[in-house]
C-alpha cells in the first residue's frame, strides 16, 4: 500500500546509488526489477542490514511472504541494534 512505500521510501539515505535505483524503479511500478537490484546489493553484500530489509519490503509487496520473512530475519540477524532491525521485526509482524 502507499503508506507502506512512502515510509520505506523516507527512510533511505538520499545519495546511495543502489536505493536510488530501487526507489525510481518502485515509483515506475517495476517492483520486480527493484527486487533483482536488491537480490544482487544483498549477493554483493550479505551482511547489508539496510538491503536486506528492503529486499524483505519488495518481496511483501510483490506477495512472496516466505521470502520477505526470510530475508527480515536475515536483516535482524545481520544488523542487530540498528535501525534495519527495528524496520525489519516491524514488517515481520505484518506478513500473515
């Protein structure tokens, strides 16, 4: 929903060439290719919390539950006591 991605998109840091990328392909309704810019940020750099947890976003989005959670999960195991854990356990709790 547009609440959803308004707040994900006000919690990226402006300037990062990989969350620009997935914030202009989100606002073209190319969620599937965000998602892939993100599956390869999170290839790149596994122990990314902040790419982790937007991956987990896209695929709730996209309605790929199992993925999302898996992907939450692995943002809170990676980055513990940031902001992207918060975040993550946050969207855990939404996916039925």
């Amino acid at each position: 929903d547009g609440k959803d991605e308004d707040l994900v998109v006000n919690r990226l840091e402006a300037g990062e060439a990989q969350a620009g990328l997935v914030v202009a392909d989100r606002h073209q309704h190319a969620t599937g290719a965000a998602m892939h810019q993100m599956a390869r940020a999170v290839k790149l750099n596994p122990v990314d919390g902040r790419s982790l947890f937007i991956l987990g976003y896209l695929c709730r989005t996209m309605g790929i539950q199992d993925k999302a959670a898996a992907a939450l999960r692995e943002c809170m195991n990676v980055a513990p006591n940031s902001i992207w854990q918060v975040y993550a356990n946050e969207y855990l709790g939404k996916i039925a």
